[in-house]
C-alpha cells in the first residue's frame, strides 16, 4: 500500500534542516519502507523549504508511522507536524508508482 507522508518544518529551522539533510537523506536510502517519491515542500520563491512529501510502500500505517517519527528532521525538531494519509494513485495518472515500479 502506497502512503503519503506530509510534513511541515517548524519556524525557523532551516539552519537546523540543513544540518540533519546528510542523516536524513542516509535515512531515506536504508528505509524498512519503500520510499518511492520524495522532496522538500517549498515557499513560493521556489527556493526555502517548508516541509517535506514523501511517498511510501508499506505494510502498514504502523510501519509508515515509525518510518516518519524516527526520521532525523523529526526527532531533531525541523518537523513541527507530520500528517500520514494513505494513497491510491489514479491509473490515469502520468506518473506511475507503486508495487513492481523500480
């Protein structure tokens, strides 16, 4: 099952986001889930981040909950709110994702 996963930083943490990124995106690359889609939410400058939307395979929400809560942006304190909701993508989408998707 595919889940979303938004997050939305905390005033005045980019220095602090910065620092984690490394962990962070060390993190993404050796996750129990099966991340499919990822990035930073940015401000309308196109530039700061604000958050970030990451897209995940797994088994359960449980799984996708421990995932985003042990994640570096989080127990650090960049993400002040995270949000999970399950995904089904439409199949007129142009982008696939999901089970068997490299």
């Amino acid at each position: 099952m595919l889940w979303a996963i938004h997050c939305l930083d905390a005033p005045g943490t980019a220095a602090l986001r910065a620092e984690q990124r490394p962990a962070h995106s060390a993190r993404l690359r050796a996750a129990a889930v099966r991340p499919v889609l990822y990035g930073p939410l940015v401000a309308g400058d196109g530039i700061t981040a604000v958050g970030s939307l990451i897209v995940v395979e797994a088994g359960t929400r449980e799984q996708v909950e421990e995932f985003a809560t042990g994640d570096p942006f989080a127990v650090s304190g960049v993400w002040e709110r995270i949000e999970i909701q399950a995904f089904a993508p439409s199949e007129r989408s142009p982008v696939r994702i999901g089970a068997g998707t490299p």
